[in-house]
C-alpha cells in the first residue's frame, strides 16, 4: 500500500512571494511540496515553498 498521499494545493513561493498552485504530498500528518516543481511566476524552485493552503483531503 503506498501511504504516500498526492494533491493539489497553494504554496507560497519565498522568491516572488506569491501563493501559487503546486503538488504537495502527506506523508503522516505532514505536508510537504513535491520535489522538482518550479513556480509557474518566477521559476525559482518550489522545494523550500511552503504550504499555505491544504485541501480537507487529509
Ligand atoms: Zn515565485
């Protein structure tokens, strides 16, 4: 079974500073921003975004 959890959601991107759409993933309890995303604004890494808005998918 794969525990790993993947969607949608609003990261803040520390480089533009603005919140943009992005895959987070759940791994227990904690959300974390997919690896190897860039933002759709400024094209700076989404490795260090943090998550600001989190679906109730958990
Ligand atoms: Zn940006």
């Amino acid at each position: 079974m794969n525990t790993m959890k993947r969607f949608k959601a609003q990261v803040h991107c520390p480089i533009c500073r603005h919140n943009v759409g992005a895959d987070v993933e759940l791994l227990r309890k904690k959300v974390r921003v997919v690896p190897g995303q860039w933002c759709t604004r400024c094209a700076a890494t989404l490795d260090v975004a943090g998550v600001v808005d989190v679906p109730e998918a958990a």
